[in-house]
C-alpha cells in the first residue's frame, strides 16, 4: 500500500517529485519514527524494567545500540545514504512508469543484491536459489514484454482513421461512439505504455525520454541493493538494535535529503516539459511545490495539483511506509539482504493487484492483464522455490539467524577493534563490549 499511495502522490507532484522525495519526505517519516520508536522504548522499560531504557536510548552514543554497546555513526549515516540516493533518483522517473511496471523494475533488486552479497559478503547461493532469482528476472520479462508488444500495428493504424473519421461533426454517430473510438485509439500503443496524469489522461511523452526515464529508474535500484547488503553485514556483526539503527539512520536521512537537494536542479524531463528549477529560484520552487502539495496549482502550466489532496495520500503512505522499512530491516537482520529483496516481491505482487482499483491508485489505475497476473504468479513460485535452503557463507555455515554476542564473520579492524575470528567464524565464545570494558 505504500508504494501505491506514494506512487499516486507523485503522479499528483509530478513535477516536484524530487523535492518531495529530498525535502518532505525524510523528516515526515521520521517523526512517524519518532512516535513508533517511543513506543518501543516504553515497551522494553516495563516489560524489562531497565531504567537504561529512558531518553538516553535515543543518543547517538547509547550503549543500547548493540550487544557491543555503541557503534560508530558512520555505519548508520551509510544505511541512509544509500536508501535517500534511491529515493532521489528514483523520483523523476517514477512518474512515467506505470504502477504494474514498477513493480517487476524494482524486483530487479534480488539480482543486484545477491551479486553484491556474492563478493562483499561472500554469501554463497545453491542451484535452488539461482533457480529462484532466474524465475524473478522471468517474471520481470513477462510483466514487461506485454506492455512492450501491444496490439498489432494495423489495429492501432485502424481506429486512428476511424478517428480522424468521426470528428466530421455532420456524420450521424452518438457521441457516445466517438468517445469509445477515441478512448481506444488513445490506449492503442505497440512499445512503452503512454503517459496518463492524475486526472487520467492520456499526454503524449516523446520515446526517448520513456526510454531515459525507465533506464534512470533501473540504475536507481543497484544503490538499493548495496545498501541491503551492507545492513546485512552491520546489522548482524554486532547484534545491532533494528529500531535504534532505523530511528538514526532516520536522522541521518534528513541531512543526506538536503545535501542531495542539488540533483533537483538537474533539467530531468518532466511530464509537462522539463525540470525548470534553478539556485536562484529555489525559495520559489520551494514554495510552489507547497502549494502544489497542499492541493493548489502554483502556475498555470501545472495542471495536476488540484485533481486530489496530495498531503492526504502522503499521510496515509507514511503511516504504512514506516512499518514497511522497519518489518525489512527486521529481516535484514534475522535473515539476510537478498531473502529480503525475495520476502518483497510478495508485496509487489500486492501491490500490483491494489494498483487496478481507482480507490488505492486514483485514476492512473489500469487492470492487470493476463500475463502480469502470470508474471505474479512466477514471482510468487520463486519465494518458495528460493526458500528450500538457506543462503551459506564461504565455510558451509547458515548465514541466517542472530548472534547475542555479534556475528563475527563479518569482523574487521575498525573502530571496535574487533578482529576475526580464526575458529572458522564462531562467535558463541565472543566477549560483550561491556564484558571487555569490565575485564571480564
């Protein structure tokens, strides 16, 4: 549901989507952060009754950080660096491409995970789990190929005659037949999908700049993947606390959010034309993308502010957004990057089936058609498929699970002084960083 009410807010913004995703959208989720990681903390004070757990919780420096007390900064300003450089370069593009498209586009994440998991990790995958990454690449190409085939040329050729035909006003045709013609002939496209704004229609969009703005919103996946994998490996190593680790690296993104800002001034291609936001007018820029948020078009030239309360959607995202990343961090950590990037595919098929209603969607929405029901179904295979053994490291051993003491596999010389381990990655004998710090 995120994804699709964040989909419908930037259909709305479509020509401020990286100011949303820059400015607007680290610090509102973060102060959902905030009340969700509140809750946390209540939680484990009286259920523990660890005075520890207070205000000093939520300090960069708290020991309650992992099971190794405190950890550097740097790893959780690394968590959000990799996910807001997603987020920003995702944001232009993510308007051309329909919803039952960006879905099997962002499954291409598995891919660029595991092969980074494979070298940095050193995780090793068995023939059930390339079987499975091949049936999601499949189910990509499925998803995809439809759209990219349409209707034979001579259908379309067809009703773009009859159209041009019925707009003699002395013929005696309903009018109703003339909107079904046009309708149809405005959906009759062989290759990329068209461009329909928040109010529905159609807007024809150049087929270089489709095919720029779907080849940016691939590239912005493999920061993605990199940064599944390095949580994985900070996540594990040290038994990081999953929400301690999601309120910073919250406050981390805010900051990456306004030092990436300047890629708003790129002249990326918009709906209506291209990216006219400059230094100099940014104060201008800022406001308008306000006005245009809060349901007004700022100028005459933007056309889609108005069609729906964007801040209503965008409330709605954040509140399902916020469970999303912490329930993937949580699995991050107990399994690993790649199942992850597997577990949410599921959700990408969810997705896809709630884009078809106007009541999730608006009305961009569009039905499935019978090969991205098809291209569902083969994704959904591959979890199982991937699921029948676990992910390994280079020595055989799971890579699933978690350590109290810290998984020190992933050990190197660093701020902790940890070093590995020569007992081929155990870590069941390991010291707390309290038990060092004690003498123990």
């Amino acid at each position: 549901m995120d994804r699709i009410f964040l989909y419908r807010v930037q259909k709305i913004m479509a020509d401020y989507t990286a100011v949303l995703m820059s400015i607007y959208w680290p610090p509102m989720v973060q102060v959902m952060c905030a009340f969700v990681s509140l809750g946390y903390v209540w939680r484990k004070r009286s259920v523990t009754k660890d005075p520890s757990y207070g205000l000093g919780w939520f300090s960069p420096w708290s020991a309650k950080a992992s099971s190794q007390g405190a950890v550097p900064q740097l790893w959780i300003a690394q968590f959000a660096f990799w996910d807001q450089l997603n987020a920003v370069l995702s944001a232009p593009p993510s308007p051309f491409i329909p919803m039952v498209l960006q879905t099997p586009l962002n499954n291409m994440v598995v891919f660029w995970t595991g092969l980074i998991a494979y070298f940095y990790l050193h995780t090793r995958f068995k023939q059930v789990h390339y079987a499975g990454i091949c049936l999601i690449l499949c189910s990509c190409l499925v998803g995809v190929l439809v759209e990219l085939q349409g209707p034979a040329a001579k259908i379309c050729d067809g009703l773009d005659t009859a159209q041009e035909t019925l707009t003699n006003p002395a013929l005696p045709v309903q009018e109703a037949t003339r909107w079904l013609v046009g309708n149809a002939s405005d959906e009759c496209t062989s290759g990329l999908p068209p461009y329909k704004d928040s109010n529905g229609q159609v807007i024809y969009i150049p087929l270089g700049t489709l095919v720029l703005m779907y080849g940016l919103y691939i590239v912005a996946v493999v920061p993605s993947a990199f940064s599944n994998c390095y949580k994985q490996k900070k996540l594990k190593q040290v038994n990081l606390d999953v929400m301690w680790s999601f309120f910073w690296s919250g406050m981390w993104q805010v900051l990456w959010g306004v030092l990436l800002y300047p890629l708003n001034w790129v002249p990326w291609p918009t709906p209506t034309g291209h990216n006219e936001a400059t230094p100099a007018h940014m104060g201008q820029d800022l406001k308008d993308s306000w006005t245009c948020f809060m349901g007004t078009n700022p100028k005459p030239s933007i056309t889609t502010c108005d069609s729906e309360p964007a801040y209503l959607w965008f409330a709605a995202y954040l509140l399902f957004n916020v469970f999303f990343n912490l329930f993937f961090l949580w699995l991050i950590k107990r399994l690993s990057g790649t199942w992850a990037s597997i577990g949410s595919i599921l959700c990408g098929n969810l997705c896809g089936f709630f884009s078809q209603y106007e009541i999730f969607a608006g009305k961009s929405a569009a039905a499935l058609t019978m090969e991205q029901w098809m291209a569902l179904v083969l994704s959904s295979i591959a979890m199982w498929v991937y699921n029948i053994e676990d992910e390994t490291d280079i020595n055989g051993k799971s890579v699933y699970g978690e350590k109290e003491r810290g998984d020190h596999r992933y050990d190197s010389a660093g701020p902790l002084g940890l070093e590995p381990d020569a007992d081929e990655y155990a870590s069941d004998d390991e010291p707390t960083a309290q038990a060092r710090l004690s003498g123990s």
